[in-house]
C-alpha cells in the first residue's frame, strides 16, 4: 500500500491560503485532526492530503455562512467518521446561509 502523503503545516498554510496560528486554533478546536500527530508541547503535526481538503472545506464554510469555528466544528466531530456524509452538512449549511443572505428564510 502506497504511503500517504505528509505535508508540514507551513505547506499546508500555503496550500489552504491561511496563516500558521489559524492552523494551529483549527487543530486545537477540533476542526482539524492530523493526520500524523507527533504530540509533545511543540507538536510538528504533519497534515495529509484529506487533511488539507478538510482545512479547505472548512475555510469554505466559514467564509460563506458566517458560522465560528466552534459551530462547525461540531459537525466535524459528529460526520468525521463519513466525509460524504460532512460534505453533505457543508452543502446544507451553505444552502441555508445563502438563503439567509438572500432574505429567503
């Protein structure tokens, strides 16, 4: 079996276009699990590449609806174990913020 991919935070910072102390609040609210934790105070998490399509999931839905992090990270803890069934509750997510922005709801 192929290995996975490993990316340093600072590729993925430049990947997903955001700074290391937002990765780094990502990780520590739950939003974001690495992949290949090393632990110890000074952890040097290294993300994978469905790391990194999370992170960017994540920032998509924040930016559109508005919602903290800390809302949405319940939803990563509770679908973590089914990306399709996360990915569907981004989708909802951002249906409703849209509808909300549009006077709709």
């Amino acid at each position: 079996m192929a290995k996975a991919k490993e990316f340093t935070k600072a590729e993925a910072c430049k990947m997903a276009k955001i700074s290391p102390n937002t990765l780094d609040n990502y990780i520590r609210k739950g939003l974001i699990i690495p992949a290949f934790p090393s632990g110890g105070k000074n952890r040097a998490d290294k993300l994978s590449s469905a790391n990194i399509r999370e992170l960017k999931a994540v920032i998509r839905v924040m930016n559109k609806t508005g919602l903290p992090g800390a809302t949405i990270a319940l939803y990563c803890n509770k679908y973590r174990e089914d990306p399709k069934q996360l990915s569907d509750a981004f989708n909802r997510l951002i249906t409703v913020a849209d509808n909300v922005h549009k006077g709709l709801i």
